[in-house]
C-alpha cells in the first residue's frame, strides 16, 4: 500500500484529507487507528483506539437521520477500502469516490441527457472535464482507474461509464506513446465524444437486455455517423473522425464506412483498442464480465483483427507491467500476489500464495485484482 499512498501524498503529516464513508463499511470489531468524524467532518464521533462495536455500529447509523455517512482520514479509507472485511461492491464503490470516478460519471451523465448540443459540445465547454479526467490520470496509479473502469455497470449507466472509461484508456494510452499534452487532451476528448451518437439511439435498442435483431444492429450501428453529424464543424478532424471510425478495422470489415489501411487515423486507431478493451471487461446483458488478463489474453490472439498492431504490443506490454506484482483474491478466497504474466497466456499469471508459487488454472484463478498493494 505503501507506494499507492506516496502516489496521492496520504503519509502521516502530510496530508490529512477527510473522505466520506458510508458508515455501514464500518464492521464490529475494528479498532480505529484515526479519529472519524460525523458527516461535515465537524464533529468527532470516536477517538483513534476505540473499537467499533456492534451497539456503537447502529448508533453512528442513526445519529443524524438518513444521512448515514461519517468522514474518516485518507489513510483509514484506504486501509478499510483493501481490508478482507470489504466486499468488492464496497471496495468498488470507495475506489470509485476516491479517485473521483463517481463524480466525473456524474458530471458526464448529466452532460449527455442535455439535447441542447450547441451550448456544451464544444472544446471550450468541455476542457474543465478534460483537465479533470487528464488531472485523474497524473495523480493515480494505472491500476487504481483501471479498478474503476473493469468493474460491471447497470445498463443504464452504460454509455456514461463508457465514455469516461474510453477518455481514461485513450490518455493512458498517450502517455505509454509520450505523446505531447495537446495530443493527451484530444484523445481524451476522443474518448469523452466518441459515442455520443448513441444519445441518438432509441433506448430500448441502446439498453436492450439481450441481443439485438438484424434491424436493431442496423440502428445501432448508425451511431458513428450519428456521432460524426453532431461533432461536425465543432471538433477538429481527429475527434470528429476518431468517432466516426472507431468501429471501423485495418482489413476494411468494420463499419459504417468499410474504410481501411492509411484511411483509418492515429487518433482512431488507439480509440478503437480502449473501445473494445471496454467493452469486453464491462458486463453485458447476454455475457458476463472478464477480468482484464483474460481480455490481454484476447489481444494477443489477435481475436480482434484489423486494430493497429504495434499500438496493441504497447497497450498489452504496459497493461502486464502495471498488473506484474498486484495482490489478488483468488477463487479459494485467499489472497495471492501476481508474480508474473505469461506474455502468450495472460490468462494464466504464476501467483505467490504464502510460501506456494503456481500457476492458475479452470479449477484455481483470479477473482478480483487488487488496486494498492
Ligand atoms: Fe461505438
């Protein structure tokens, strides 16, 4: 955990952040290490050594009505955050509000419910949430926003997650090429408006819980020209393009257009592998959620003809050193550590388990990834 906290500056004395906390993460038995504070932080509602107690639980649930949060230092929530008794949905819903995921998907739904285009698809209008998303990348861990990003969604809040997720990898992915800023902000407004064709999509076809007809897919795969009809004249050509191409493939077989080879651009070609590498750890209706090994794994076979291949071997040699070393819960329910990813089986990593070094296998594998360490 130790580098994590150097990362976001949380070591004692430095930074002494609250964050709020939902108080049911709390558990009968822990032993607080920090002061908590009620709800504005105002308020000291146990001292650092007390221990919380089933009756002190129900108490601090119900001191100020419905609101049931309290406020905890940096360094409590994320030791609680990574503690056994944490489920992953908790765990999840921490990470989320600790990186600042939850607000910025927030910020992006309520952008995409407003029809009136003119007054916020801009680059003016957007560039506070583009320095917010660029701001994310500089002051967490690669892994800490991929926790956010690999985790199973509601249908609802699909297209919302999407696009931040594909604005997170596009600016990962700039960085791991070096591009300069000015090329980070424009594949991450990429990522941000690269579906925003899809608000022009019915609902019932754009959320349909299960898989859609021949003429529903027709719809659907409209959304780039969509896309590209509502950037046109407000978006350079990059962000317009990366939009209307990103389901198009290298070999000519994607749509809308069939377009292939030199036609398909840099800023398209990146947005196409944080595309697909979102929609496959994502959970959809009629397929469950990956893990992200399992989806390099995909990469590497080359399941996803006509992307840019020298683009792909930096994505995955990146992705394998990032996740080399993280801990793991295993499907045993003990935790591992990642001690190396097989290059061509990134599904089967060597996990260390106390003094045990094996591989995974169908009987014995990785349930969760651990972002701090
Ligand atoms: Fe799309």
């Amino acid at each position: 955990m130790d580098r994590e906290k150097e990362r976001i500056g949380t070591h004692k004395g430095k930074n002494r952040r609250l964050q709020t906390l939902p108080a049911e993460f709390l558990w009968d038995g822990l032993v607080l290490k920090e002061d908590i504070f009620n709800h504005t932080g105002a308020v000291l509602l146990l001292p650092k050594g007390e221990t919380i107690t089933k009756s002190r639980l129900e108490k601090l649930m119900g001191f100020y009505g419905d609101n049931k949060n309290i406020m905890v230092y940096e360094e409590t929530y994320l030791e609680i955050m990574m503690d056994e008794h944490t489920s992953p949905e908790a765990r999840q819903k921490m990470m989320e509000s600790h990186v600042g995921y939850a607000r910025l998907q927030r910020d992006i739904g309520d952008l995409f419910e407003r029809r009136d285009y003119d007054a916020w698809l801009n680059r003016e209008k957007l560039a506070p949430l583009i320095r917010e998303v660029a701001s994310r990348l500089e002051n967490f861990d690669p892994v800490t926003i991929l926790s956010c990003i690999n985790f199973p969604r509601p249908m609802d809040e699909g297209l919302q997650r999407h696009s931040l997720n594909v604005a997170l990898l596009n600016g990962m992915q700039a960085e791991w090429l070096d591009l300069p800023p000015d090329d980070v902000n424009t594949l991450v407004l990429a990522g941000l408006v690269h579906d925003i064709g899809k608000t022009m999509i019915p609902e019932e076809i754009l959320n349909a819980p299960r898989r859609l007809t021949n003429e529903e897919l027709a719809v659907m795969r409209h959304h780039p020209v969509y896309s590209d009809e509502l950037l046109s004249g407000k978006f350079d050509d990059n962000v317009r393009l990366a939009a209307r191409h990103h389901h198009e493939k290298l070999d000519g077989s994607g749509y809308p257009d069939g377009i292939a080879g030199e036609q398909l651009g840099f800023c398209t070609r990146i947005t196409a592998i944080s595309d697909i590498y979102d929609a496959m750890v994502s959970a959809r209706s009629y397929k469950g959620a990956r893990l992200p090994l399992d989806v390099f794994d995909m990469f590497y076979r080359e399941e996803f003809d006509g992307l840019d291949r020298s683009l792909v071997v930096t994505f995955l040699k990146n992705m394998r050193e990032r996740y080399t070393n993280r801990q793991v819960i295993m499907s045993d329910g003990r935790r591992g550590e990642i001690l190396y990813i097989p290059y061509n089986d990134a599904e089967h990593p060597i996990i260390r388990q106390g003094e045990e070094v094996r591989q995974t296998d169908e009987d014995w594998y990785c349930k969760e990834i651990l972002a701090a360490d």
